[in-house]
C-alpha cells in the first residue's frame, strides 16, 4: 500500500525542505554546469604551466584541448555513475541520507577545486569534477523522489519541479559568477569554481530538522510511528490522529480487521535494478521515464546555448555583447522556469509536455532553415534570435521540468528508486553523447546539426501522445495499472 499524505496545503515546514534541497544541492549542481566554460582559456593556460612544471611535458594545443575536454566531460561520466548509485543508497540508507551524501559529495568537489592551484594539481581538478559529477547524478535520482513522497498529491508537481528550477538557476549563477567582471580571472577561476559550497552548508545546518520519507519509512522500513512523526513535522502537529495509518491500511483492505489488514501493513521489498529491467509490467514506464529525460538532453538544449553566441555576433552584437546576450537567454531560462511549480500545480502533464515538444520540434526546424539560408537572406539572423527566444519559453513549459519528477508519479515505491536512477543514467549519458559528438557534427553539417534535435523532439510528442497517462491529482496505483501492460495499455481509457 502507497500512504497517502494529508492534502494540508503548504505549510512552513514543507515549504522549507524544499527550498533546503533547492539551495543545499540543486543550485549547486547547475552551478557546476554553468561555470566551466567562460574561464577555460585560464584553466587551458595553468594546466598547461602546472603540467610543464609537474611532469616536464609541454603540452601541443590538440593535447591541451583534449585535457580541457577531459575536465568537462569527467562531470558527466561521473553524472552516469552517480545516477547508477542513486538507486542502490536511496533504498539502503534512505532519501534524507541520500541527500546528504549529495551534499558531502559537493563539498568534498570544493575542496578540491579550491586548493588545486596551491597544491599544483590539475589531477585535483580532475577529482573534483569527477566528485561534483556523482554529486549531480545521485541529487538528479534522488531529490525528485524525496521531494514527491514528501508531498500530498496536489502538490506532486509543484514540489517536483523544484530540482529543475534549482538547476537552471545553478547553471545562470554560475554564468555570473565565471564573468571576468566578478571570478572569472586568472588569478580567480578557482574561487569561482569552488564558491558554491558555502550553499552546502544549508545542508548540515538543517539536516538534523529534516524528515526522512513517510512513505520510505512506513513502505520500505515499516516503520509506522516514524511515519507518523515524519507527517506531523511536516504539516503539523495536530494534522494528523495516532489512528492516521491504521485507517487507510483498512480502508485499503475493505474492512477493519486488523488480522487481515496485517500483509499490506508489512514493509513492501525494494527492488532491483535487474528486477526492474526484467518485470515486463514495468517495461513502458520505464520507457517513457529514460526517454523523457534522454530526450530532453537530445532536444538540443545545450547546443541552443552553445550556438547562440554566434547567433547573437551575426545580427550585429560584439563578442562581449554577444556573451552577455547569451547570458541574458540563460536569465530567461530562469525567469520562465519560475512559473514551473504554479504549472505544474494547475495543468496537466500530458497536455503541457504535448504542447512543449512539438512547439520545440517546430522551432528547432524552423532554426535550422534561418540558420542555414542566414547569408542570402539578411532577415533570417533575427528569425534565429526569435526562435532562440521561443525554443527557451515552450522548452520549460514541459520538456525541461517534467522529466525529473514523472518517474516518481509512474511507479510505486519498491521499484521507484530503480526507475528514477535510469532516468537520471538516460539524462547525464544523453548529456555526454552530446557534448562529445556536437562540435564535430556541426562541422560536418553545419545548420542541420539541429535536425536531429527536431526529429527527437518528434518522436517524443508521440510517445507522449499515445503512451503517457495523466498523472496529475491521480493515486499513484490507479496510474500504475494504466501502463502494466506495455505498448498495449491503454492509458486515455478511464
């Protein structure tokens, strides 16, 4: 049996933890996302005189940018690990430690961005992307989940879509803060890199207050007064009776006879991630969460942010105009983000990602053409910038934020942790393959670099069109029974 949470509304209680979460590890994480691009000449340039004094070796410019490349893409391997690891502690030690072993993670990554240069250490700088990366893999299995079982069900999504809000907030933070007009010099990047573990500290500082999962501890521990404490600290004292449990766990049986109600009180088994691979019932959600969450990493989003530069120098800005301009792009990913929780509280799932992929389909295939007849036609620069503009706006109506939290409303708790951690694994090694393969294919094919993009976006309206139940305000048994049955269910019914 899933408990079911009281809908109390917001109180000040559950309202803290999420922003706890937010501040503690999300903003950080996105921090790490957005912070390493603007100083990389400096960080090229001490690699280069650290490993010439270290180890004697001069370093040509290819053996440079392959070390550089290195730096970035260690975070994102580390991302595909952490993600693999997410499953295995949030059911051995729960979502609360989960959640702190984020946050150690982090801090630990800090540490060595910090004190990289005094030690000489480009393998200092190494382990602390790697460290930052299992950090972000773990916060994006972890986090959603907590957040959701903390939640009542009309505020799944509100709660849900604050990891993703803290992300893109960390990812424009960061921006800032690698300016060379704040960090970003060559005698700072390291304190640009290393500031966000002041933020770590909300986590130590508050996490003997937070609660662990009710549902964690009453589904998996079977731990019933623990669950009730958990629900009292969240909504208050009096929000619930002593008898909260033991009525739905009759309701949930048909009568109230405790003798019969005793196999669903009992604590339910965690499953594993071979269990979950192999269980055909769970074959299409689990689809549509690792396809979600790769598909928004192949929609283009960061090859958006990557091109837009160039975009921004051809309709006349300067190359610092052009950086600020971009910027500015990423301020209003932010901006459009913050109407995620009032979104996602008031409008379904389906509808907005339905809406959100095929406008971002459309988009990207009209940037493709403006970007690709650019030169014959003068007008066509300002075409990009709009579709730039509107790419961003329907990106986080519904590709952006829903497929962090989907996976937590598609499964039952046993195989939840499983599901979200293949989700998390689908999005960082998405993420990887594009960072590696992008620059490449856009020389080789310049504008239609972006037609893939356009394509997956395609393909993922029609998964969502035919395979994606409504999730929103729905018991997350009624949703499970909708997609057992693979690509035969037939989830508009009912």
């Amino acid at each position: 049996m899933d408990l079911i949470l009281p809908e109390t509304g917001w109180t000040a209680s559950f309202a803290s933890l999420g922003l706890i979460t937010t501040f503690g590890v999300s903003i950080p994480v996105g921090f790490n996302i957005g912070v390493i691009n603007a100083p990389s000449e400096f960080i090229k340039s001490w690699s280069n005189d650290t490993i010439s004094h270290v180890y004697g070796v001069q370093l040509s410019e290819t053996a440079l940018s392959a070390t550089f490349a290195a730096t970035v893409s260690i975070a994102l391997i580390g991302g595909v690990i952490g993600s693999l690891g997410g499953s295995y502690l949030a059911d051995k030690y729960g979502r609360k430690k989960s959640f702190l072993f984020c946050a150690i993670l982090l801090t630990a990554g800090a540490c060595c961005f910090q004190f990289c240069r005094a030690a000489s250490s480009v393998e200092l700088l190494l382990l602390g992307r790697l460290l930052v990366g299992l950090a972000s893999g773990l916060t994006t299995s972890v986090v959603p989940m907590y957040l959701a079982e903390v939640s009542p069900i009309r505020l799944r999504g509100a709660m849900g879509v604050l990891c993703p809000l803290g992300l893109t907030a960390g990812v424009v933070v960061g921006q800032v803060t690698s300016l060379e007009q704040v960090l970003g010099t060559e005698l700072l990047w390291h304190h640009a890199l290393s500031c966000f573990g002041l933020l770590n500290v909300i986590c130590y500082a508050f996490y003997f207050w937070l609660p662990e999962s009710p549902k964690y501890l009453y589904s998996v521990k079977g731990d019933q007064a623990g669950s009730l404490r958990a629900i009292r600290k969240l909504y208050g004292r009096h929000s619930i009776g002593d008898d909260y449990i033991k009525l739905q766990v009759e309701c949930a049986t048909g009568n109230g006879n405790n003798a019969s109600a005793e196999p669903d009180s009992q604590p339910q088994a965690s499953r594993s991630l071979w269990s979950v691979l192999c269980d055909p019932t769970l074959r299409l959600p689990l689809i549509l969460v690792c396809a979600l969450q790769g598909g928004q990493q192949f929609s283009g989003i960061n090859a958006i942010f990557f091109y837009s530069v160039s975009i921004f120098e051809s309709v006349g800005f300067s190359s610092t105009a052009a950086k600020f301009a971009n910027l500015g792009v990423g301020c209003l990913n932010l901006f459009v983000s913050f109407f995620g929780p009032l979104l996602m509280a008031r409008c379904d799932r389906r509808l907005c990602s339905l809406i959100s992929c095929s406008a971002c389909a459309v988009i990207l295939f009209v940037f493709t053409m403006a970007v690709y007849f650019i030169d014959m036609v003068t007008w066509f620069s300002f075409v990009s910038v709009g579709t730039i503009l509107l790419y961003i706006i329907f990106y986080q109506i519904g590709l952006g934020p829903i497929p962090f939290f989907i996976g937590s409303e598609l499964f039952e708790l046993g195989p939840r942790p499983a599901a979200m951690a293949m989700g998390s694994l689908s999005s960082w090694g998405c993420n990887f393959i594009v960072g590696m393969a992008f620059p490449t294919l856009q020389q080789a094919w310049g504008a239609f670099v972006f037609l893939p993009f356009s394509i997956t976006c395609v393909l993922v309206t029609l998964l969502v069109k035919f395979y994606l139940p409504e999730t929103r305000g729905k018991e997350i048994g009624d949703v499970v029974k909708k997609v057992s049955f693979g690509f035969r269910s037939r989830v508009l019914n009912g």
